[in-house]
C-alpha cells in the first residue's frame, strides 16, 4: 500500500504547479500536446458540457460529474477517465478562494493506445463485454509522478517534444495495466463490442445536426438495432436520440452564448424543425427558456 503522506506531498507539489500556470487564467491550454490545466474559486451550480477521450485529475477540491442516471464523484484520491465524448452535467464541488479546485485534463486518441498495447505486448481485452464509457479509478503515486513531469515541461518547452510523448506513453500504459485497463483496452481494440459502439458515438459528435437514422448508426457499428441500444446504452447511460438531443442543445447554448444568435437560428443550426420543439427541450433540460438562461450566462461572465 502506498503511504499516504507521500501520496499527498506529491498531490500538493502538483497543485502547486497548477496554481502557477492559472495565476493569470483559470482555463489553460497548455503547449504540452493533450494537456490542459484548470482553476475554480467557487463551487458552480452543475453545467452541461461534453467530455472527450481523456483522464482527468483534482490537484486539489472535488468534482461531480452526471451521465444520465449515473453519478462520479472524484477528488485528489481518484482520478476520471473518459473513454468517448460523453455529454454530462459537471458539478464543482469544493472550492474557495482560499483554496480553489486546481484540476488538469489530458485527452488521448485510440491509435497511439493500440500501438501502445501492441509495443507494450499487452493482451487484449477479456470478452466483448461494453460497459459505461466513464469510470473513477484510484490515484497512484506513480501516476501523480508522470503528470508531475509532463506539466513542468511546461517550463522546459525545448524538450517537449523529445519528452511529452514518453510520458505520455508512461501514463497511458499505467492506465492500460491499472484498474481501468479493461476499459481502455475494450475501446482500443478493433472489433470489440465497445470499440464499434465508440466509432458510432464519433459519427453522431460530427452529424448530430442531420437527420439521424438509427439503423444507420447501428449499421456503422456492425450492429442490429436492437443490439446496438442496448450496447449503446451501456456506454453512455442514455439512448442514442437523447444522446444526440444533449449534443444539440449543448452546441445551441454556444452558439448563443458565443455567437450571439438567437434562439430560432441557433435551433435550425443544431438539427430542429421547430423552434417551440427547440425552446421546450431547452427549458427542460436547463431548467429556464433560452433567452433567460443564456442572459443569465452572460450575467454571470461579467461579475
């Protein structure tokens, strides 16, 4: 069992890294490939986003993230791993002023996990099982360690591009061989059950504003229908039409947010017909009309 002192020395010396490169900004994309680093001095109310392929780590405060009826909480014990683009409601839970939430992202794509298994000789994947495509696993020091140094090459940008690719590889084969190894090598693999499911949640993210056909969709994952629901589900804790309906009235908030248009072209932009249709499954699922919410979005960017 690893000591836990040593585990929270190693979690501070991160945070502190963090706290450094979002002294100026609270979100910060760093020139590390894949790696960016976050701050919240408030616990927010939960927002609607999409998660991408990525592990996610808390240096510091806590957070809470909802996909469909499922519920994952994680701090500076654990870390959050997503496996496809997910949309969620996420939910900072700890933070202040005194001692804000300091997280950081890492996003990945699949080839160089393949290459990864097939370099590191790793077996495949047990079965065709698909299970939820986010899960929480338990911090290491060896992986606190890894992202320790990937974030100060930060500071080193000459060596980034000799040294961010070996640890990413690092990090990648901790996870591949961890907890959550099953997972990952499921998506990975060509042919698994996850794996298809995962190519079709690629083709919903780029044709969410079309007309979408299920059997279409199943038909890219080499699925009957029914199967493919059922699959689908599993991944994502929703069907594939709520999936689509959250990928729409998400990107419709940026539009509107963003851009400034409003809510009737931001809704035929994003796939709807009918902008009453558009105005109620917004209300429902932010809780208020487009109008009210996004002037109460754009309040809040002010103060």
């Amino acid at each position: 069992m690893e000591n836990n002192a040593t585990l929270d020395s190693n979690i501070k010396l991160l945070a502190s890294s963090i706290s450094r490169l979002t002294a100026q900004e609270d979100y910060f994309p760093t020139k590390v490939p894949g790696l960016t680093v976050f701050k919240k001095t408030v616990a927010h109310l939960p927002m609607a986003g999409l998660y991408e392929p990525s592990v996610c780590l808390i240096a510091q405060g806590a957070k809470r993230v909802q996909l469909g009826d499922d519920s994952y909480s994680y701090d500076t014990r654990h870390y959050l791993f997503s496996g496809v683009h997910l949309p969620v409601v996420a939910q900072v839970t700890d933070a202040s002023v005194e001692t804000p939430y300091l997280g950081l992202k890492l996003t990945f794509d699949y080839p160089e996990i393949t290459q990864l298994m097939v370099d590191g000789q790793l077996s495949p994947p047990k079965g065709q099982f698909s299970g939820r495509g986010m899960a929480t696993g338990t911090l290491t020091l060896a992986l606190i360690s890894a992202f320790q140094r990937l974030i100060d090459l930060v500071d080193d940008p000459a060596s980034i591009a000799m040294l961010a690719p070996l640890i990413r590889r690092e990090i990648f084969y901790r996870l591949l061989v961890g907890e959550q190894g099953e997972t990952l090598r499921q998506l990975a693999v060509m042919g698994t059950q996850t794996h298809q499911v995962a190519k079709a949640i690629s083709w919903l993210k780029a044709h969410f504003n079309q007309q979408v056909r299920i059997e279409e969709v199943a038909n890219i994952a080499h699925m009957g229908v029914s199967t493919f629901h059922h699959h689908f589900r599993n991944m994502t804790a929703m069907s594939p039409l709520q999936f689509v309906k959250q990928l729409r009235l998400q990107e419709a908030r940026r539009l509107m947010l963003v851009e400034y248009q409003d809510a009737a072209s931001a809704a035929f932009q994003v796939g709807y017909e009918s902008p009453s249709q558009f105005s109620r499954e917004y209300s429902r699922f932010y809780g208020s009309s487009p109008a009210k919410h996004i002037s109460e979005l754009r309040a809040k960017l002010v103060s």
